[in-house]
C-alpha cells in the first residue's frame, strides 16, 4: 500500500515537471511559431479613399482605369472613356480601407500555383495624389471558398517560387466580387444613349401622332 501510494507521488512530481519545462519553452520562443495571424475584419490599406486618384484593375478577362477629374468624380479611361459608376468605385475603396482582409496566413512561396498566385486572376493598382503606389494581387479561393489568397504591396508580381515563406493575406469575399465586375458595371448610366459621343437624334414627328402636340380638329356638326 505504501509503495503504490509513492508511486502515485512520483508521477504527480512528473507531471508538475513536466509541465514547468513546457511553459519555460514557450515564453522562451522554442515553441514553433504559429501560422495564422486573426485580423479578423480588418482594413488591407491605411491610406483614405479621398487620397486614390487612379485604380487600374486588370483580370484574365478585361483591363480596365479609371481616374479622378478636377470636379473629384470618377473617369473611365480605358478601354474607353465613359463616367464611371461612383457607387461600384466607392465599393471597392471602402473594402480596401474598412473590412476587406480576412486574416493573414504564412505559406511556401512554392505552393503559388495551389494559391492561385501564380498566374492571379487579377491584378489592381492604386495611385495616390502624392505619386505613390499600392498593388493588390488576387489568388484563388481558400478550401473554405469564402475568402481569397492575396499579396498585398507584394515586391514582386508574380510571387517568385522561390521566396521562401512569406506572408499572404485572406481577403473577403466582397474585395473579390468589388474588383471582379463585367465592365457594364463600372459605367455610370447617363441620360441618354450616345454614339460616338453624340446624343441620338430626336424620332421626327409623326402626322397624326398625339405626340407632336397638335390638336385634331373637332368634328363637323351633321346638322349644320
């Protein structure tokens, strides 16, 4: 009885040991690093949105600039000029600057291809008044399909294979769908049709027609 009571003891002794050892390595760094940084709902860039006076978005489908005129309004340039839609640039500038990174993971550059980042699907750059650039790279989705692999202000683009590891940001799943738009998207809706730059020419009027505005003349009274 004895000798199973100091049996109990000696491994109670061993755990506490234990487990001294175990949080001595992990305030002392010996701990292997972790992989996932949680910035949950946070902005991709710190710069302000009033600062953006050219966003050039290029995708394996269309390429397409914009630039802010002297009024502060937004300008298609390319591939034509056309008023761009304010609501779909202010979209894409607030995800940027609000909520649009998900979290940031570490990874081998030499899985790019697995991450969409070797060839990405597109490719957005921001100029700011003072001449400066930001560059934001999109990947493929994550296994979740909810967020997307990015390289934000990456050195280089593509990510070279080998970079060794690097740091990739998970951007929400509306920074994609704010980048990603059919062009008829990004035009703002004007008036009326144009072609060539020129207002289309009023319908001619019709005889007859209500709409030219003339009144029809009151019928004759048979007793008359």
């Amino acid at each position: 009885m004895g000798l199973q009571r100091k049996t109990w003891i000696l491994v109670a002794i061993a755990a506490v040991f234990g487990g001294v050892v175990l949080i001595q390595q992990l305030r002392s760094g010996d701990a292997p690093p972790a992989s996932v940084a949680e910035q949950a709902g946070g902005p991709l860039y710190t710069f302000e949105e009033e600062a953006v006076t050219t966003i050039q978005i290029e995708t394996q489908g269309q390429a397409v600039t914009f630039e802010r005129d002297e009024s502060g309004f937004w300008q298609m340039v390319e591939p034509e000029n056309h008023p761009a839609e304010e609501a779909a640039i202010a979209f894409l500038l607030s995800r940027l600057t609000a909520d649009g990174l998900a979290r940031v993971v570490t990874v081998n550059a030499s899985d790019r291809e697995a991450l969409g980042l070797d060839v990405p699907f597109a490719t957005a750059i921001f100029t700011l008044v003072d001449g400066t650039e930001h560059t934001l790279v999109l990947g493929g989705p994550d296994f979740s399909g909810t967020a997307y692999y990015a390289l934000v202000d990456p050195d280089r683009v593509p990510l070279p294979a080998d970079a060794g590891r690097v740091e990739v940001s998970l951007v929400a799943m509306d920074v994609v769908n704010a980048v990603d738009r059919p062009l008829e998207e990004w035009k703002a809706i004007t008036d009326a049709p144009t072609t060539d730059g020129l207002p289309l020419p009023e319908p001619p009027a019709v005889e007859g027609n209500p709409d030219n505005h003339e009144e029809n003349p009151a019928p004759s009274d048979p007793a008359e």
